[in-house]
C-alpha cells in the first residue's frame, strides 16, 4: 500500500497570501493611497515587506503611474485605490490602459458585503463601471478565491492584446484567513498566438508580388518585443516602412528604410506621400486608428492590398477590410516570416539592384523633399524650434512622455526616436495631465531595471499640467528626477485649432495678467524648480540647465518655454489633404510622381 505524505496548508491572511504573490508576478512597487476599506492589504505591504509604495495625491495619478511603469519594463503594472470615489477615480486611468493596451491590475477596497445593498458609506458598482473599460473585473465574494482571482488577473492583463483588470475586495473579506502555501502556488500560462503556417506563406507571397509595398508597425510590435524581427525582415527584403504613433521607436527614425508615420495630425509630409503612392501595406500589430487613417477609407485603402497581423482577433477587418488576416502574436509571425523569406531565398539587395530599388529610391527621395522647417529664430518661439533641440539635446536612450495637444502633435510631427519603448505617449485616450505621473512610473521602472541614471523627459502643454500637478509631490517626497519641458501658449490650443472649423474662439483662452499662471512657482510650491524661457536662444541652455538641476535636487525640473499663442499644428481631414501652416521647402528635388492608384 503507497503512503500519501501529507502536506499541511499554512493559514494565513487573506492579504498576506495577496502580497507574495504580487512579488511572485513581477511587482517591486505598488501606486495608491490608502483608505478604510483597503487597510487590509496596507497591513499586509507593511508585515510582509519587499514591495515598494508610493503614496499619491489623487488615485487618477496612480493608475497613470502604474501605466508609466508597465510602458517602460513590459510587466504588469499595479495600482490601488480605496473604496468609492477611490475606485472611481481610477476610471480614466484604466480607459487609458485599455485604449493602448498596457497590462495593469488595480486593486479597489470596498464596503463591507452585506452592506453593499444597503448604499452603505463609499459603496459603489465599481466592478459595473469599469467592465467596459478593463479586460476582466471581478468582486471577490469568497476569501478562498483570493490566490487564483489574483493568478488569473495576472495571466488576463498579460495575455493576447495586454490591458488592464479590475479586482474588488470587500474590507470583511480581505480581513479573512485563508489556507495557503507559496510552494504550491504558480503563475497561470500565458498563451502566445502562433501564426498558421499557410497564412505566413501567402503573406510572403502577397509582399513579393509588390511593386511598392510597405511594412506598417504598430504598437503591437513594441508590446510583442518584435523590434529586432522587423529590423531583420525589412533589411533582408529591403523594404520601406513606416510606424503608427503608438509604434514610434520600434526602429529608429533615421533607419534609411523608415519613411515616418503616415496620418493627419502625427505625421509627415514624406510619410503621408510614401504611403499614398504604396501599392501594397503589411500591418503588424496596427488597429488603423482614425487618426491615422483619416476620415475618408477610401482615400487610405484606395486600391492597395492589405495584409493585417494581429494578436486580437477581432481587430481583423474593423476598420480596414484585409486581403488576409493573420490572428498572431507579432513576434511570432515577423519571425516566421522571417524564416520562410530566408528560406525562398527572398533577397531583394537594399544596394542598387533588386526589383523594389526604383521604390526604394523613390521613397529616399521622399523623405529628402518632403520635409518641415525646424530652424525658426522668431520671438515668441516657434514650436518646432523646441523639438530641434530637444532632438539635438539628449542622447538615444533617454525616455521621453508626452500626452495630448498641439504639442502631442507637433512632437509626432518632428521629434525623432531611437529605441522601443523610449517614446511613450497615450495614442487613443488622450487624457491630460498624463505625463507627470506616468513619467514617475517610467522613472521607478529604470530603478528597477538598475538603470535609475537613464534621463526621463515629459513634455507637457501648460493647460494640460496643472490636471495632475499634486503629483509633483509625490516626486518630491519620494526623490523622484526628471526634466518637464513646457509648451505654453496660454491656450487650450488643440481646441482652439478645432474651433476654427466652427468659426470661433469661445472658451479656450486661459491667458490673464500677464503670463497667467506662474507655472515656475507652481514648481517651487512643490519643492522643485524651474526656468522660463522667451527666447530660441535660451532654449537649450535652460535644458541642459535643467538636467543638471534634477540630477542634483532629486527632483523634477521644470522649462517652460513660451510660444506662439494661436499656433496651428498641419493637419486635415484626410491623408491626402493635410494643410501646412507654414511655409514648407521647395519641392524641386521631387520627380513625378507614381501613378495614383484606383479606388477598389
């Protein structure tokens, strides 16, 4: 007869078990701000040790940290938050989490359970609220559950199309003991969706029938840490590409392939004019999104074939009707693509030769012509001129956030990037105030990779800052360095713009006294520093100024820098009409160009 050895289940906290497996996932710090309802699980950080916690000044900036800190090292971002308004609070950092697809658990106190029907104190739905902005969200109404809810968060959030997951706990559950053994308990698998070999074979052949073809990347490619296969594949077929703006830094804009990111506001000239004579686009990891479409599909889909890979099945033909669609993890399929190119023996030389060098040169000539100026020296500066130097300023592996405006704009328009994960911004959500917290994220991600020396750069617009400028506390209190570089226009500028179409300016300038608010001294109030800047010529040394000053406080460092106040951004309705604002560089350079393709 064969012996079973037992194994006794140590009891413990239900909290306690909460927190080792947190650490077991990949969590060295947590984001929130303590309440009632939550105390449970701060019991458990401080007792069970080995994760840090920031605490914020509003919940918003710990949902927006957690995403700056997932975008950075590719794990799986936590944010907590008490119950009610706590909970609520968190919203728009789960939209934007969801909306770009980056991994987050956040974890709500709430109302005692048998209260919950009661309208108790700070009783809310939160699980109802935030179902359509979150992969999962659950109310956890038994303690045993605790460890596999938690597993299962993990594996969601990170799994398939990454996003964020919701996990309620009600104070008298958290309170409870449950069985639990560390040793016993694992990660749940994360599936990674392989690409049907057959699908490969007829994307490779749908590429190779190309004239003008081009390889789209999207933020899918960065998530999937496919960067080092796309450079692979499009330097072994010599074909162009381009980046959504989510995919910005996949490969760096100077690649001699890389012809920009086409679109109607994040854009460029050449980038818009490449893309339009194309014959042929592969989309890896790319949703199509109406900014980078246009309004008119027509115009964008024209009579070009489309090839779309993607991880999310139901991102297939949503916007864009595909001649093949690929359900795939993006690392998966370029390598595998990849693969079978090496094995047809698919070269086309990047030199003189092959049958895409007429395309190929075309397309450098392109990118030569079709340019914008940067080298304004007008007073008020002009705010181009501020991304000159920041491109100029720092070096390739410095990390830049920015969120939405003018300057969101501008900075997809001219701001180079280097490396995957180095240009962060929030693509669909567009939530203000995004920057300061989530470059605290990016920031505490670094420490944790043993790279604390990397330089962190928001770039922010001065209406959009004081959304979240608490936060700037927190960066404080807690020794937290980085650079903000302000445009000010004294103006809700992207609106503004947006109002010209309705023939007015109502509500949009937030100017008064003489420079409005003195956002150096908003910086002061916080124990940090700044300088404003006037002149194009004081520019970069109030940046380089201002890299030192955060090295040597500790602490965010703030250059305002005044610009035109009714500045407009080149943008249009669709790719094939974006209106310049400015006067532009000849286009003598240019030949005639491709025949127009035809509509389908």
């Amino acid at each position: 007869m064969t012996t079973v050895p037992s194994r006794s289940m140590t009891t413990v906290p239900a909290m306690h078990a909460v927190v080792r497996i947190l650490k077991d996932e990949g969590v060295d710090i947590v984001f929130g701000c303590p309440g009632a309802a939550i105390l449970p699980l701060y019991k458990a950080l401080e007792t069970v040790g080995g994760i840090e916690h920031l605490i914020v000044r509003h919940e918003a900036g710990a949902a927006h940290m957690a995403d700056g800190w997932a975008r950075t090292n590719g794990r799986v971002g936590v944010a907590l938050a008490t119950s009610g308004p706590g909970g609520t609070n968190l919203v728009t950092g789960l939209y934007t989490a969801f909306a770009d697809s980056i991994p987050m658990v956040c974890v709500t106190g709430q109302a005692v359970s048998t209260k919950l029907h009661q309208e108790a104190f700070q009783a809310v739905d939160i699980v109802g609220i935030v179902r359509p902005v979150t992969k999962w969200a659950v109310r956890i109404t038994e303690a045993a559950q605790i460890p596999w809810v938690f597993r299962e968060a993990f594996r969601i959030a990170r799994e398939g199309r990454p996003g964020p997951v919701l996990i309620d706990i009600p104070v008298d559950i958290a309170r409870r003991e449950i069985r639990y053994d560390a040793a016993t308990d694992t990660r749940l698998p994360v599936r990674v969706p392989v690409p049907h070999p057959p699908s490969v074979e007829a994307a490779l052949d749908l590429l190779l029938a190309a004239e003008r073809p081009l390889v789209l990347a999207g933020g899918g490619v960065i998530l999937a840490g496919a960067a080092d296969e796309l450079r692979a594949l499009v330097e072994l077929l010599g074909v162009p590409f381009q980046v959504t703006l989510m995919g910005k830094g996949a490969v760096e804009d100077d690649h001699e392939l890389h012809m920009g990111t086409t679109g109607i506001q994040t854009s460029q000239r050449y980038a818009n004019a490449s893309f339009l004579e194309a014959d042929f686009v592969l989309a890896v990891g790319a949703r199509f999104g109406d900014r980078h479409t246009g309004a008119d599909l027509d115009v964008y889909r024209g009579g070009r074939t489309f090839v779309q890979v993607d991880v999310e099945p139901t991102q297939l033909g949503r916007v864009v009707a595909p001649d093949l669609g690929v359900v795939s993890d993006a690392k998966e399929f370029l390598a595998a693509l990849l693969a079978a190119a090496r094995r047809r023996k698919a070269r086309t030389d990047t030199g003189d030769t092959g049958p895409w060098q007429p395309w190929r040169e075309r397309c450098r000539l392109l990118k030569r012509a079709l340019v914008r100026r940067e080298d304004f020296d007008t007073v008020p500066v002009k705010a181009p001129r501020v991304y000159k130097e920041i491109n100029e300023i720092f070096g390739e592996d410095t990390y830049f956030l920015t969120a939405i405006g003018l300057y969101q704009i501008w900075g997809g328009q001219h701001q180079k990037a280097h490396q995957p994960r180095h240009y962060q911004v929030c693509g669909q959500a567009g939530p203000l105030g995004w920057e300061v917290p989530a470059a605290i994220g990016a920031k505490k991600a670094l420490e944790g990779m043993g790279r604390g020396a990397t330089e962190v750069v928001g770039v922010v617009g001065d209406y959009g800052f004081q959304y979240t400028a608490e936060e700037l506390a927190v960066a404080a209190q807690y020794g937290i360095p980085f650079v903000l570089i302000m445009l000010n226009n004294e103006y809700l500028g992207l609106i503004r713009q947006a109002s010209i179409g309705y023939g007015m300016n109502y509500q949009v300038d937030v100017h008064y006294d003489e420079t409005g608010t003195d956002n150096v001294k908003l910086m002061e109030a916080y124990g940090c520093s700044g300088r404003r800047v006037v002149e194009p010529a004081d520019i970069r040394p109030a940046i380089e100024w201002a890299r030192k000053e955060a090295v040597a406080t500790s602490r965010p460092v703030l250059v305002e820098i005044m610009i035109e106040r009714e500045a407009n951004t080149p943008h249009g309705v669709n790719i094939d009409a974006v209106q310049e604002f400015e006067p532009v560089p000849q286009e003598d350079l240019l030949a005639s160009p491709a025949p127009p393709l035809p509509l389908p």
